[in-house]
C-alpha cells in the first residue's frame, strides 16, 4: 500500500495567542484539490465545532458559555507556554496545570517563581496566569521518576504529579496497603523525604443496512473509518451472544499499512476461543485477528492493532481508506435519538474533527479538557451488534471533562462512560491533538447520572512504546490528511 504522507502544522505561541476572541479559523472538513492547511487553519477549530464542548464545560463547571470559551482559548496556547518556560528556565520550572474548579486559572510551578516574571508578564492572558513556588523543579521530578522507574521496571505506574510537586507511585490497593518495596527503590524514595508518595491506585470498573452515502451515525457511517463509530466484535467460532460491542479509536499506520486502534479487552477476554476474531461495522467488515496480531490485555496496557481484513479480491482497507480524505478524523456525536429504517444506528448531530498531531503522557497536564466519542448505548440498530450492556436509556455519543490523573501509563479524566465506549478516542478539541483510548470506567448504572465519575485511557505513547517492543513494528497515529 502507498506510504501515508504525514502533513503536521507548526505554530508558535505567538500564532496561536494572538487570535482574537470569536475570529478562530474554521477547519474544512473536505478541503479543496491542491489545498494545504494554513498554521492558524490546522489548529483552531470554530466556534461551531467546539459548540459541544463549550456546553460540556459550561454545565460541568457552572460557568456561562462565554466564560467556557475562554477557558478553551487559553488551553490552545499551554503546550507551546510550557515548552517554551521549560526550555528558558530548566533548572527552576515545575510544570503547570489548570484549576478549573477555581476560575480556570492557569498555575505556573517554579522553585523561583520570579525568575519566570518576564516571560509572564508579555503574555495577553497574564490575568489568567498564577506563579506558585515549587519545592522540586520538573527536571529534579522526572530525574527521580526515571531513578524509581528504572529499579521497578517499565510496568510501574511512576510519573510526575505536577500539582503536588512530587514523584507519585501508584500501586494496588493491597500493595499500596502493605508498603513493601524492593530495597533499590526503597533507597531512591528514602533519599529525598517527600519527594516520592505511594498512593493506591483508582478502583477500576469494566466497560467491555443501506443509509446515505455521506451519513454517519454512531452505529451506521460511512467511510472512511474515524475515531468513536461502533466495532462490533465476533469473539468466538460461535456467533449469537458472542458478539461484542466496542468504539473505534484513531487511524493508525505501520510504513503505509493502515489499522484501526481500539481496546485490546474487547478481543483478548474470556469470550476468546483461539478462532480469529471477526470486527464489522454496521454488517460490514471492518478487520480480522491474524497470527501475530498486535494485542494486548493485561492492565494498565490494554489495546489492539487491527489490520483490515482482505482475502483475494475482499480488500476491505480499500472501501475504508483507499483515496479518502479525512482519515484522521474523529467523530463528535451529540443530542443522540433512537434510529429509524431511513437513518439507522441513532440519529445524531455529527462534526468531524481532524487530528493534527499527538500529544504524549508527558505533555497532558491536570485540569486540561479533553473528550471522548463512544457507542455504549442499551438499545442499538446496527446489522450485527445488540446491547453494549450500558443502561437502557443511555445514548452513545461524546462526553468532555477535565484530567484527573496522569502517568506515563494512564490517563483519567472526569468523563462519564459506559460499557461499549471500550476503545473510543480521547482527544484535546481545541489543540487537534489525539491522547489515548478508553480504558474502562466507574460503574454507570443509570444513564447519564454518573457525576463524579472518571474514566481511565491507556495514551497513545505508552500504546505505541508496548507495539514496538512487543511487534518490533513502529505504529504512529495518521494525522492531518495523511
């Protein structure tokens, strides 16, 4: 297959803080032939398709619409901030994060928060900016994040806790409750008190027809594949209730050959009999388990490179892919209702937003908004899949909240989910920037009542880092009309 061409826009912070309240550039859906996305055009979607977003955010935090935008202008300039304070004071930067729940003020951590006041002082958004001082710079925290990683191993769950300034070790409940520790990572945490905290990690839940051409609907799109539409998975030989209920995540690619990214869970479980698992969307054929298949069931990793399926002439990566544009979209879904003959698989309010770029673990902060699309629903319309097991009133569709928590190997954000949302995109709206995939959720027994719930992704880096060393393959996200 033709190697993917990867087209990213670069844009300074100057670019970006610039842009006037009201006057973001639009984001073409189908761009024009010879067409080439502009810095300003390639990061700053419209008003009317953050429309979602600024309601999300206004309702979660009792603010007004005007108030949410704000927030969400200011989220569009942080990445550049922090990497530009982190290159001009290495020694004395400690990181930021947002306070949404207190203004949505931005909090900027430094061991000398004075030596940073000039670099504040030019920004537009100063009013919006806080200096606290910090015990431990960034380069001191992750210096000592590699130190306990490196007697522990990759798999545990070690990062940087930017808000409390301190090195956090997440572990089981019952391990967190014993306290015991190989005597090499005892000494690391014994070296500097305070600086290394062991905290038991969050409790987890466990999320397991002819239409239009230019339709989509959670249930029922057309081509090409994007991120949050319904996977319905064959798990055995056996068919009927083996069939599953999951959500595409993004586009990916290995040199030109082109998969779909969802949780690994919804293949490797307890429905799996060894038979090559069967991925359709909406009765037609999405991809196939094969020998080798990239993956993996095992938390806090959890993920599965789907190759398409294609038999002879049944080359399904042409009907999904094959000359389409837009193949690093994902899918907002909003006010969903019931589907009917005319328009299966829910009838929703669709807007597609191109992914640009990645943002890693290590470049996702607290407070930062993000959403998620997923298919959960109680009742479905879909030629192959039932149920996804969520409530009966619940409707598939896009949720945002705020991160939670954030490690190298997770992500949680309070976003409310449901079984069937397994696998579905996380992303940054307002930076384009794909984050993860859904990893599971609290226990959501009733709709849309789920406050206070938060959901844990697995990021794209630690995803593509296990590929690597598990495959040997090196799989990177499609991004701006690749």
């Amino acid at each position: 297959m033709k190697r993917s061409r990867v087209i990213v826009a670069v844009v300074s912070m100057a670019a970006v803080v610039a842009i006037p309240s009201g006057a973001l550039g639009s984001v073409r859906d189908e761009p024009p032939t010879g067409w080439q996305p502009s810095a300003v055009e390639a990061v700053a979607p419209g008003a009317a398709q953050l429309a979602g977003v600024i309601g999300d955010m206004a309702r979660d935090y009792g603010i007004t619409p005007e108030e949410a935008r704000r927030r969400l202008e200011l989220q569009a300039m942080l990445p550049q901030l922090s990497k530009d304070l982190e290159g001009r004071h290495p020694g004395v930067y400690a990181g930021l994060w947002v306070d949404q729940e207190n203004g949505g003020t931005v909090v900027v951590q430094a061991t000398e928060p004075t030596a940073l006041a000039t670099d504040l002082a030019g920004l537009r958004v100063r009013h919006a900016v806080r200096a606290d001082k910090a015990r431990w710079s960034l380069a001191e925290l992750r210096a000592t994040r590699e130190r306990l990683a490196g007697t522990l191993g990759h798999d545990a769950d070690v990062s940087v806790d930017v808000p409390g300034n301190q090195v956090v070790l997440l572990k089981e409940p019952a391990e967190a409750r014993t306290r015991s520790m190989p005597a090499d990572a005892q000494r690391v945490i014994d070296d500097e008190p305070g600086k290394v905290v062991v905290k038991p990690r969050p409790a987890r839940g466990e999320l397991k027809s002819a239409y239009p051409s230019t339709y989509c609907s959670p249930l029922a799109c057309d081509s090409p594949m994007r991120g949050g539409i319904r996977l319905d998975i064959q798990r055995d030989s056996t068919g009927g209730s083996t069939w599953g209920g999951c959500t595409s995540g993004f586009n990916v690619t290995d040199g030109g050959w082109m998969y779909v990214l969802t949780a690994g869970h919804c293949i490797l479980n307890d429905k799996h009999d060894g038979i090559a698992d069967i991925t359709v969307h909406n009765g037609l054929p999405v991809g196939q388990e094969v020998p080798g298949s990239i993956a993996e069931w095992s938390p806090p990793r959890d993920y599965a490179i789907i190759p398409y399926r294609t038999s002879g002439s049944d080359n399904w990566v042409t009907y999904w892919h094959a000359g389409r544009l837009g193949q690093n979209r994902v899918a907002e879904f909003r006010s969903c209702t019931p589907g009917t003959s005319a328009m299966p698989g829910h009838s929703c309010t669709y807007t597609a937003h191109a992914i640009t770029r990645m943002f890693s673990a290590s470049e996702i902060y607290i407070g930062q908004y993000l959403c998620t699309t997923g298919t959960g629903t109680g009742v479905t319309s879909s030629t192959q899949g039932g149920s996804s097991g969520a409530p009966a009133n619940r409707m598939p569709g896009t949720r945002c909240g705020a991160v939670d928590i954030v490690t190298p190997l997770t992500v949680s954000a309070k976003v409310c989910t449901a079984p069937g949302d397994s696998g579905g995109p996380l992303w940054d709206p307002v930076n384009q920037a794909g984050v993860g995939i859904v990893m599971d959720g609290g226990t959501n027994t009733s709709g849309e009542q789920c406050n206070g719930m938060f959901t844990t992704f697995v990021p794209l880096s630690e995803i593509f880092r296990a590929a690597k060393a598990k495959s040997g393959k090196s799989i990177g996200l499609v991004t701006w009309y690749s």
